[in-house]
C-alpha cells in the first residue's frame, strides 16, 4: 500500500490550502459508456446527509480534515459534468466522508443521525459555473478488518432533485481493489478508481463525475 511507503504527517495551516490549482491528473483508466436511467437512483441510506447543509453559501472548495489530524494530506478535485458528459454542471451540492487514518468513522456529534454515523471527517460543496470542486483533506484508511478498499464517499444534490449516491473513490493499486471489485462496479457517476499522484507533499485524487439521468 502506498500508505507504508509515505510518513504520516498533520496538514499544515494555510490560507490557499483549498485554493490550489488544478494538477490536471485525469484518470486514464478508461471512459465507460453512459450508464442506463437507474429506477434506483434515489435508493441511498444516509443520503439525507446530504441535505444538511444550505447550499446557497456553500463554496467550490472547502476542508473535511480539520488542522491537525492525523494521516497523509490528501486533495481530492475534480468537474462535474452533465448526463452529456461534456458540459459542466452547476450548483451541484457534492457531500463527502471518509473515515480517519485509523479506518474508522470516528468522532461523530450528536446533531443529527448522519453527523453521529459518518464521523467527523465530512464536508459540502457546491460548483461554480465551471463545475469545479474540490476538498482538501487526509487519504483515508480501509476498515481495521480490511473487508474493503479505503474510500471516500460521494452523495450529489443537483438542484431541484433527490440526492443520489456516487460510486466511491478508491485508489488503483491498492488493498482490495482487486478484478473482482472492479466487476462489482456500478459507474455511479463515471469511474471511482483514481490513481494518487503526488504534487509535492500532498496525494492528489482525480475524480470527474457524470450526473446520472434521473428516472422519470
């Protein structure tokens, strides 16, 4: 795994740390053809989180990982499309979580449900008209029985809609990203692998999304 080769390290404070430009790493795991109308799309547990924030002051980038915590810095970054997967999609309210360096789900408060069972380490954005996102956080760790790849989850508000799940980020290479998880695949969004690339001392993440088409 990457994580043994790299030292655990807090990230620094920094006014632009979820400011930085675009590394421009695109996955080049390969595009996939647009995904049927999903009678399911709107089947998604803890997808309400989504919702917990207003989005009319939410900005394109913003932090999960607070100053301070524990693991390797990590930024994930990405456009998000239209079903056309060409044209950039705005004002989608993008809600994401991940577990902490130890793999759990851990300090979670007692606002709502989704505040207790995600943990502390979740945050919201909302693209511009580029449809442009981006988080500045930790590279998580799998689940302590290793049953799954680390990931970080992805949940999408477009407006006026239903949220929806996307299919998580994980990292190729990896633990547990295997053939068989790749069969497993839904392509919720377009492709969920990602290969990390470093960009000084921080993991970049790349993932571009296609919105689904919503079922009538």
């Amino acid at each position: 795994m990457l994580t043994g080769a790299v030292a655990l390290l807090a990230i620094p404070a920094c006014k632009a740390s979820v400011q930085e430009s675009f590394a421009g790493n695109r996955s080049d795991l390969g595009p996939r053809p647009a995904a049927p109308v999903r009678t399911d799309l709107y089947n998604c547990e803890g997808c309400e989180g989504t919702l917990e924030r207003q989005s009319a002051n939410l900005p394109a980038f913003a932090r999960i990982a607070p100053d301070g915590e524990t693991g390797e810095a990590m930024r994930i970054e990405g456009i998000v499309y239209l079903p056309d997967g060409l044209t950039p999609a705005p004002d989608v309210v993008i809600y994401a979580h991940h577990t902490d360096a130890t793999g759990l789900y851990s300090r979670g408060t007692p606002e709502t449900e989704w505040s207790r069972r995600h943990g502390l380490l979740r945050s919201w954005v909302k693209t511009g008209a580029d449809g442009r996102y981006g988080y500045r956080t930790i590279k998580p760790a799998p689940y302590p029985d290793m049953t799954m790849p680390a990931h970080v989850h992805l949940m999408v508000a477009e407006p006026g809609r239903r949220p929806y799940y996307l299919d998580d980020i994980v990292f190729d290479g990896e633990h547990g990203v295997t053939d068989a998880y790749r069969s497993r695949m839904e392509y919720r969004g377009g492709n969920g692998i990602v290969r990390l690339v470093r960009d000084g001392d921080i993991w970049v993440a790349r993932r571009d999304i296609v919105l689904e088409r919503h079922p009538a």
